[in-house]
C-alpha cells in the first residue's frame, strides 16, 4: 500500500490585523513552519532546499484576478520568495507572476523587473505567449513564456475560494492563469480541462509545491469578493501533491458551507470534478484515507 | 493612429491577422503600460442576485460572477453590470473583394470594407482565424475605431458594404449595429459573416440593420459541433431559418474537413433540410479545408471530394452550390437554372462574366436572387 501524502495546514493566530492587513512575522512563521512539516527538515531553507536547485528559475505563479481583498497579496508571496533567496536561489532567478501586470498592480503588487527579483505579468514586454498552440488531451492553448520558457520549477501560490463555475479554485486551476484562453474551459464545471491543463508537460514536471493562500475564504459565490460569504480562515495549505492540496481545499470549503447552512457544492451541481479527474490521470491523491492532514497553529 | 495608417498596417488580411498574433502576442505593452479595452455597457443580459449576470446574446447564455468573462472572452461582469470590452476596438480592418466572404450573390466585382475585433462564441479546432478570434482583446494589437470612422473609411476607400467578418463579429453584436447605422445613412450596405450562434431577439435587432448574413454552417449533426466546434447544431439552423423568414439575404458556408464531415449522406441531409426550410435559392458554398490550429493532422480537402457534394447538393435541388479555395473551378461559377448558362464566371475573387440584366439572366430572363445593385 503506498503511503499517505501529506497536506499541511498551518493556522497563523492574529495573522489577519484588526484592519484586514497582514502580521508579517506571523505569516512568516507560517511559511517556515508549514513547509517544516511538509518536508520534515530541520528549517524552512533546509525544506525549500530538497525542493529547488541553486540553479533553478523559479516561478511563484500567483492569482490576483479578484483585485486587493481576494488575490494572492504581496504580503504572502513576498516572504515565500526571500524564504527561497536561503536556499542559494538568486533573487533574479525568482519570478512572482500571473497573467496581466494590471491584475498584480491591483492586486498590490509592483512591478519589478530589474537584476533582483522580478514581478510582472505574461503581457509584459518581453514576455507574451507561445507562438503555437501547444495540444494536449482536450486542451489547445499558447502558454505564458514565463511558465514554458523562464521557469525551469514552479509553486501555485493560489487562492483557495468558491468558484461559480469550476466548484472551488485552488492550485490546479491556478495555472488557468498560464494560458491565453481559460474562458475556453469553463464548460461541464472545467472538468476535464484543469486536470489536463495541469497534465501538460510544461506545468507538471516544473510544479513543485502547491501552497493555498486560506487566509481569508470566499466559500460561497467566488471567485470574487463577497464579505456576506467571506471567512477569516488564517490558514496556509501546503502539499507536494497537487491534487491533495485542492481536494483538502474542497473539504475546506464544504465544511464551511455545511456550518452555514449552505447546499453542498454537489447539491449546486458544481462539485469541483476535475480533482478526481487529476487524480485518475495519475496526478496525485483525491481520497481522504490517502492523505494525512496534519494542523497546527503558530 | 489615422484611419489611411491603419488600414496601410493591416493591408492583405490574412497576412494583417497573422502578424497580429505574432507581433500582437509576444510584446503587448511596455512595462507598467496596460490594455486600453472600451466599457460599454451589453445589450443582451439578465442581472441576476449577487452581482450575477446571465448573457443572453449567444444559445451558451453564460452566467458569471463579479469579475468573469463570458466564453468568447470579450465581455466581462464588473460589479453585476455586463460589459462589451470591444466596442469601437477593431483588430484587423482591411479592403478585400466581397467575393472573399464569400458573398457569391451579393454586388459582384465590389469591395468590402471588413473588420473585426478579438473575440468568438466557440471553439473551432479548425479556425482559420484563430490567432484573433481565440484570444482576449487585451492579447492582439487593437485600435480606436467608432462606428462613425469604420462608416466614414468604408466611403474613403470606396467599398459599397462594410463587412463585420474574420472572427465571430456576434461577440461584438453593440459595434457592429451601431456601425451598421452609422453605415446605412452614408448609403453603405453591411454584410455579416457568422457561425450562426446567437439567440433570437439579438439576431432579429440584427437582421432590422443589415443587408446580407453569411452563416458557417460547420457540419450537419451534433457530435461534430461537441468534438470540434464545442458548440450546438440546433440554434444555427434556428437562426438560419429567423433570416430567410425576415427576407435577408443569406449565404451558407459548409468548410469540408476530409473524414471528418465529408459524408455524402450528412451532404444530402444538409441539403434536403436547406431546401426545406429556406428553399432552393439560397447559396451554399462547400469549401476547401487547409490545416489550421488544432488540426494539422489532416490534408487538404480533395477537389473530388467538394465536387461529390457539391453534385450531391444540386441533385437535391438547391441551384446555386459553389466550391471555394478552389480558382478556377466551375464550381465557382453562377449558372442560370433556367438556361443552365454561365451567368457570373468567377476566377477565385476575380469576376470575368457577367451575363446578368436587372437581376435576372441575359439569355432566359429567369430571376436570379441576390443583391446586384
């Protein structure tokens, strides 16, 4: 029997300000003591070392499409990029991105794309998308050069929230983001087109780690900002396994429905069917007994 | 940029929407530098609770939340209210000859002024287009052109219709009436070139403001629409009926892909449900199929493949059946059906015959339906 994968769920007590703004100590114990568990190494640097090479380009693919009070913020992305500078990576070497520069300026981002780390969308200049369509299963796309070209490792650094369509968006769907044409898979509850986007040699074999931003949770009319159905969940979701990591996000988010009286996202026929979908193309773990979540508060 | 410039820059269409993508695609903007999309609020929605809406203009009828875009892309809900992101953001504008469309009955040998913006309401895997229809405004160079500069370059250019063609010109339905209006009180004749996917009441707003419609009709039977074209049979052939109904005129274009819909039989069907429903006169056009986006596996269509149904289709009764991308071919020809004579002899987009008066056949006098004057 193979053995369990682990999800890490990391409670950052008083992460959120009374303000909404975000304790940066606290969400930097955060990242260093979830990818601590994930990866049973003595430090975070020692953790994110077993995962990237010194030589390595890697991409924080973030998701600021729902403006400041529901994207990935600067606040966690920041920390997770310096945490990474500790492993030998140069900081030229890092690239925090999404689709737009205008979605990650408003996201609360600034652009940078200087010697340091760099910060910028796929419709920079000098950035742009694949000159063919690349065809995989159900899937024809042009995939952003930052993700096909620059990046040789990549974390989805996404949001974890309800979504109309897809059922929730986690960092499978994430890379939706990657591609010129998402609006094209939104069909029959994006299933099967996240789990074969993600199966696209480009993304898979550079994915490394799946972090879920679970600070706060729109669990109920997302992918946007609505306080009505908004939970202050203070919460960072780490897994290797990226299947396990939305499949705990769905339990997340299901959990939270059912405590507020809402129908199940199966009841709202928009069960996020594409996690057992990846987890059938071989992609990771979808099954309760097959993860072990392990919590912890810091 | 000024309308001669632009239409200059994008000269020669199929070149201009190509070196869109290539140039559009890789280096958009200068760092910090964003899209410059209009914010026109859509015609056809429904506001549902929660800053929801549900479009109503094409059969998906998309319903989205705050911040989504529907599936062509182009239109997007911002605060519960919908939005056009193209209106007045043309793409491509180019001078070609009406012939191109193809409108085989409609002002021989004139010029179409044609434009497009990004956008489209499915997803052909054979889209010829594809480079500006499969895209978001945002990824292809774009440019300022209200409807009253399109109306205005269509009379400078001398074109006797404006033609709203090259990707799915439903996805940007706000632009093309309004520029249809403006077109129509300079004397200037609009002709659409769609796949058909649009609901009733837009289609009828549409039709009340155009001269002809060209409708892709891209198989005969609902799997192909799943598989390849991931869109549904039956409002095409809905909305293909709503225009013969409202005496537009109307061409139909079948693109015939080798194995995949170049069955006789589904031909046949195709025909007898034409000559049902809209009657014999109608055009259809069969066309040659080149490998395109996401199909590259398969040849060209064969000549005697577009010859068998264009037979097919005349032995049921229609009596105008062409072939395209085929020069030189009688298939492109026009022959009267009650003399059987040639009465326009075509050479790909070229006119070298025409044998008509007032409409009807120099030699028989029988009528011969379109637009010719």
């Amino acid at each position: 029997m193979m053995a369990a994968v682990k999800v890490v769920r990391v409670r950052g007590r008083g992460v959120l300000r009374a303000e909404g703004d975000i304790d940066p100590v606290i969400i930097r114990r955060m990242h260093e003591r979830g990818i601590q568990l994930l990866t049973g190494q003595s430090s975070a640097a020692a953790g994110l070392a077993s995962l990237f090479r010194p030589s390595d380009r890697v991409g924080i693919k973030v998701n600021t499409i729902a403006g400041r009070r529901l994207s990935t913020p600067p606040e966690v992305s920041l920390p997770l990029s310096k945490l990474l500078t500790q492993t030998g990576l140069l900081e030229k070497n890092i690239v925090i991105w999404d689709r737009t520069n205008d979605e990650l300026k408003e996201a609360g981002y600034k652009l940078q794309a200087g010697s340091g780390l760099r910060i910028f969308g796929t419709d920079a200049m000098g950035a742009g998308y694949t000159q063919e369509p690349l065809i995989h299963l159900n899937i024809g796309s042009l995939l952003s050069t930052i993700q096909a070209d620059f990046v040789t490792a990549s974390v989805s650094l996404a949001v974890l929230k309800d979504h109309g369509l897809a059922g929730i968006t986690a960092g499978m769907k994430n890379y939706f983001g990657a591609i010129h044409n998402p609006n094209k898979y939104h069909d029959s509850n994006c299933n099967p087109y996240v789990a074969e986007l993600f199966d696209l040699p480009e993304i898979k074999a550079k994915h490394r780690l799946t972090i879920l931003d679970a600070l706060v949770v729109q669990y109920h009319r997302g992918p946007s900002y609505n306080a009505r159905w908004a939970e202050r969940f203070e919460s960072l979701i780490f897994s290797l396994d990226p299947v396990a990591a939305d499949f705990i996000g769905w339990q997340i988010i299901e959990r939270l429905r059912k405590a507020k009286g809402l129908p199940s996202l199966s009841e709202e026929k928009r069960e996020p069917l594409y996690i057992r979908t990846a987890s059938r193309l071989g992609l990771g773990r979808a099954a309760v007994n097959d993860i072990q979540l392990i919590e912890e508060d810091v | 940029m000024k309308r001669r410039c632009f239409i200059q820059a994008t000269a020669g269409a199929g070149l201009a929407v190509k070196a869109n993508l290539r140039a559009g695609l890789q280096n958009l903007y200068a760092f910090g530098q964003t899209a410059n999309l209009s914010h026109v609020e859509a015609r056809y929605y429904k506001k549902l609770p929660d800053r929801e809406i549900e479009c109503l203009l094409c059969p998906r009828k998309c319903k989205l939340g705050d911040k989504e875009r529907g599936y062509c892309g182009v239109r997007q809900n911002d605060g519960g209210i919908y939005y056009t992101l193209v209106y007045g953001k043309a793409c491509t504008m180019n001078v070609d000859p009406i012939e191109k469309k193809p409108f085989f009955h409609v002002l021989p040998q004139t010029q179409a002024l044609s434009i497009a913006t990004a956008g489209c309401n499915v997803n052909c895997k054979f889209c010829q287009n594809w480079e500006i229809s499969q895209v978001r405004p945002e990824q292809v160079k774009h440019f300022d052109l209200p409807p009253q500069a399109v109306a205005e370059a269509a009379l400078e250019y001398r074109c006797q219709t404006i033609a709203y063609t090259y990707t799915e010109p439903v996805v940007y339905f706000e632009y093309m009436v309004d520029t249809s209006i403006e077109a129509h009180k300079k004397g200037i004749r609009n002709v659409v070139v769609t796949g058909g996917h649009i609901n009733p009441e837009p289609l009828e707003a549409l039709i009340q403001v155009v001269d002809a419609i060209k409708v892709d009709l891209k198989a005969f039977n609902q799997d192909f629409y799943t598989d390849y074209v991931r869109g549904e049979l039956q409002p095409v052939l809905d909305a293909i009926r709503l225009i013969a109904r409202n005496k537009r005129w109307l061409e139909i274009v079948y693109l015939v892909i080798p194995t995949l819909n170049d069955d006789p039989g589904q031909a046949r069907n195709m025909a007898r449900w034409i000559l049902k429903e809209v009657g014999p006169d109608i055009p259809l056009h069969f066309t040659q199929f080149h490998p395109q986006y996401l199909i590259k596996n398969l040849p060209p269509t064969p000549i005697s493949t577009l010859e068998k149904l264009r037979q097919t289709a005349l032995q049921e009764g229609l009596h105008y059946v062409y072939l395209g991308n085929v020069p030189g071919h009688e298939g492109e020809n026009t022959y009267c059906p009650g003399c059987k004579k040639i009465v326009i002899q075509r050479s790909g987009y070229e006119i070298e015959k025409i044998e008509l008066k007032g409409g009807a056949c120099k030699f028989c006098q029988t009528r011969i339906p379109g637009i010719w004057s």
